[in-house]
C-alpha cells in the first residue's frame, strides 16, 4: 500500500493520497480543490487515481471531489447519510457511488468500510481502511475528517453560527457523543488520520501532530473521557472560536458542486490610469498581499492589506465579499500562490493584479504603528479597540476598550473623525484591522505594536 498526505498550511487541511501498488489503482480522500500535486506524486509513483471521497460536505475549503471527476473521471465515493437538507446536488453525469453506514468499496486490494460519524455535520462519515494486498484480515486506520482530530473533535455549531441552520447545535453535540462511543470501541492500536491539524476553525483545541491512535486518543482527548451526555455538550459548545462568514458559502458550494477550474490569464495593471479606472468600480475589492511592515507607510487609499502568509485565507474569506471583483496588488512570484489560495475558499472573481511598482505613482496613505508607552499615552482621549476574538476577549482585556472582531469590522459604524487606538494579541490583526478602517474613510487610525501581550507585559 501507498500512503502519502497533503497538508495546506492556509487551512490547516489534510487529504490523502492512498494507493494499492499491486494493482495500481489510487484513491483521493478529501481532496484540495488543486489536486496537482497530489496528481503529480501518483503519476511519480506509478499510480493511477481512480477514486475520489469525502468525508462530509465541506464548510472550511472547496472539496475537489468534482474537479477530479471532470479532469480525471474518477469515481466518487459520496454520503449518502443525513437528511434530505444534506444530499450532493452535482452527481449527474459523473460515476458516483452513494455510501452509508456499513458500505464498502475496495480500491485494488484496499478495503473500506464507512462508519457513519454524525456530529460536525449529518452527513459525516469515516473511512475504516484495511490492507489486503499486506495480508491483512483486520483494519490499520480510520480517516475521521472532522469527526476525530488529535487531541479534540469536530464542533457540531457550525451549521447554525455559520450556515444559519436553527436549533442544530444542541441536536449536533448530542449526535457526535453518540458517535464517540462508537469510536470508542475500535481497537486501540488504529491509526487515526483526521482532516485538520492546529488552526483550523472547525475544532477549538487541534493538536498539531499530524496522526494518531485511537488509544491514544481514547486515554488524552477530553471528549473521550466525559461519560455524561450532558456534560459532554455543555464542554463541546463552550468557548468555540467565530465562525467565519466563508463558511455558509464553501457549504453551499460543496453541496451545488464548486465551479470547474479553467486555466486563464490574469491582466496585470502596469500604470496609475489603469488602476484608477478600476477603483471607480463599486464592486472592485483591492487587496494588498504585501507585509504589514511595508504598508502601514504606503497604503493604497481604499485598499485592504491582508499579508500573504499563513494567515492570509483565513481573513480573506471573512473579509472579501463573494460578489466583489479582487484587484490585488501582489509581486509576480507569489502571483500563483495567491490564486490558489483564493480559489481554495471560491475566491475566483480576480479581476486583474497589481505591480507595486504602480505605487510609486499613487498618492497614499499610512497608518501609526505605536509603542506601548505612546498607546498609553492617547487612550484618555481615544476610542480603544480590540479585534482579538471572544474568548481572547474574555480571558483579559485592556480596561475601557471596545471589542470588534477583526473579521467583522467592515461593518463598523463609528463617526469617521473618530480617533481609533486598535490592538489584538501580538499585533498582527490589527493592523490588517487599520488598514480596513482607513478604507472605510476614518482618517486618525493607530495599533499597537506587540499587542496585548506587549501591553500585559509593560
């Protein structure tokens, strides 16, 4: 058997590559919408991906489940669980074999028997592997998806925080014990693969190893050791991070089938006219990927600074709108990247990108970037923010700040001459968070460099 997995840093996201070397045959579960590279490595190892699964319908990154079976005619291997709210629309026309609990299908001599996992989602299943072509009669692993991660489990509010589906919290929580004890009588020496690492939206405390073991898993993670139902909900719905807004879209996008990709070529605007034109357009978001560093003394006026790292999808998915056309300021080499990153989440409206070159013929803006002693100095006669999210909020806070979650702050409502002393935790955010109020118009706009944790520690 082959074994290979993919991680996207952006979303935290893992999918796999699992092939039978006897008889060539491969298999994807959840896959990225890219799926190149994944492609690239069964070509390398001689493979021919035949198959495609999910464990659930996404919320947090485009399944490239659909794209696979129209570049490559896979078959898909999809849920069939959950009810009629949580059924793929796009199955026409493709070869699609519909799976419930106890199903199996076999890619080569790799068996796998759907355990149907209800929690995180209705529909939710899990994927038992075991490896004939070794010679085994007893299962090696569970891929869990969202249902089992290391150290947590999958949060079952999603679909009422983000998709605003009423009253399935609760109904969520209580599913996903059940689906515990079930998990709980797998043997102990089964791999678990899951579908997210550390940062990821979908738990609140990931582990950042990438594997373990049901054992293990039975003996350290929390959610394995609480025997009372009650007491279980209550602990899994406390204190679950925002939900971000992206997710009720990448819902609807993996249920109706995501939009097949195409290769085609983005313009570049290469003069101050060209850009000029295109920022009279009401719909035209301007996206600046540069380091906060460079552009706290050289924003575009109107323009949103998101740097390109780690971070980057996470907050253009709460802060780019689905209708709005991207013009993106970008170097060339990391051009592509961005693109991929955006089309992870169905970002896809990319109108043209920007050569920082074009800047130097701009009239710009900035934004102060202050110590902790100049911060202290202006709060009397400022209006304090912090953009850290709630339970950051909850745990400590500067006395008499306002709280406003970063991913929320483009609908603001605060007079414009209003003088703003922004911070989140160790400075980052916010200053994403100034360059979003300065393309809301507010002209006297300050963060705080290092934080709260700057501002805690002096």
């Amino acid at each position: 058997m082959y074994f290979r997995s993919f991680f996207d840093e952006k979303l935290a996201q893992y999918s796999y590559l699992i092939g039978c070397q006897r008889t060539g045959e491969a298999i994807v579960i959840d896959p990225a919408r890219d799926t190149s590279d994944v492609i690239e490595v069964a070509k390398k190892e001689g493979l021919h991906i035949s198959a495609a699964t999910e464990t659930h319908i996404h919320a947090d990154f485009v399944s490239g489940s659909r794209q696979l079976a129209h570049d490559l005619g896979v078959t898909l291997y999809l849920s069939d669980e959950g009810d009629a709210d949580w059924k793929y629309q796009y199955t026409n026309g493709l070869n699609v074999e519909m799976v419930k609990d106890g199903s199996t299908f076999s890619i080569g001599n790799i068996d796998f028997n759907v355990l149907h996992t209800p929690g995180h989602t209705p529909e939710s299943i899990s994927f038992v592997l075991t490896d004939r072509g070794s010679g085994a009669t007893t299962p090696m692993g569970i891929f869990t998806g969202d249902f089992v991660f290391v150290g947590d489990i999958g949060r079952p509010d999603l679909l009422e925080k983000a998709a605003g589906i009423a009253d399935t919290a609760d109904k969520g929580a209580r599913a996903m014990f059940k689906s515990i004890q079930k998990f709980k009588e797998l043997p102990d020496y089964m791999m678990v693969w899951p579908g997210h690492g550390a940062g990821s939206a979908c738990g609140k405390s990931l582990g950042a190893v990438p594997t373990s073991t049901v054992g293990y898993e039975k003996q350290f993670n929390w959610a394995m050791k609480e025997e009372n139902e009650h007491a279980f909900v209550d602990e899994l719905l406390k204190d679950q991070p925002e939900a971000p807004v992206y997710f009720a879209e990448m819902k609807k996008v993996n249920k109706m089938g995501p939009a097949i990709l195409v290769d085609k070529v983005i313009p570049t605007i290469q003069n101050k006219n060209e850009l000029e034109i295109e920022m009279q357009n009401k719909q035209v978001f301007v996206l600046d990927t540069r380091s906060s560093n460079l552009v706290e003394n050289t924003l575009l006026p109107g323009a949103i600074n998101i740097p390109y790292n780690k971070a980057f999808t996470n907050w253009a998915g709460w802060l780019v709108g689905y209708d709005e056309q991207m013009v993106i300021i970008a170097e060339e080499v990391q051009r592509e990247e961005i693109v991929g990153s955006l089309q992870s989440i169905h970002l896809d409206n990319i109108k043209a990108f920007v050569d920082p070159s074009v800047l130097n013929e701009m009239d710009l803006t900035s934004y102060e970037t202050l110590t902790v002693n100049e911060f202290k100095d202006e709060i009397s006669n400022s209006y304090v923010m912090d953009v850290r999210n709630d339970t950051e909020w909850r745990d400590g806070h500067i006395e008499g700040a306002h709280h406003h979650f970063l991913g929320k702050l483009r609908d603001l409502e605060l007079p414009k001459e209003t003088q703003v002393l922004m911070h989140c935790q160790a400075g980052a955010r916010s200053a994403i968070g100034a360059s979003v109020l300065k393309s809301l118009g507010y002209k006297n706009v300050k963060h705080l460099a290092g934080g709260y944790a700057a501002y805690k520690k002096a």
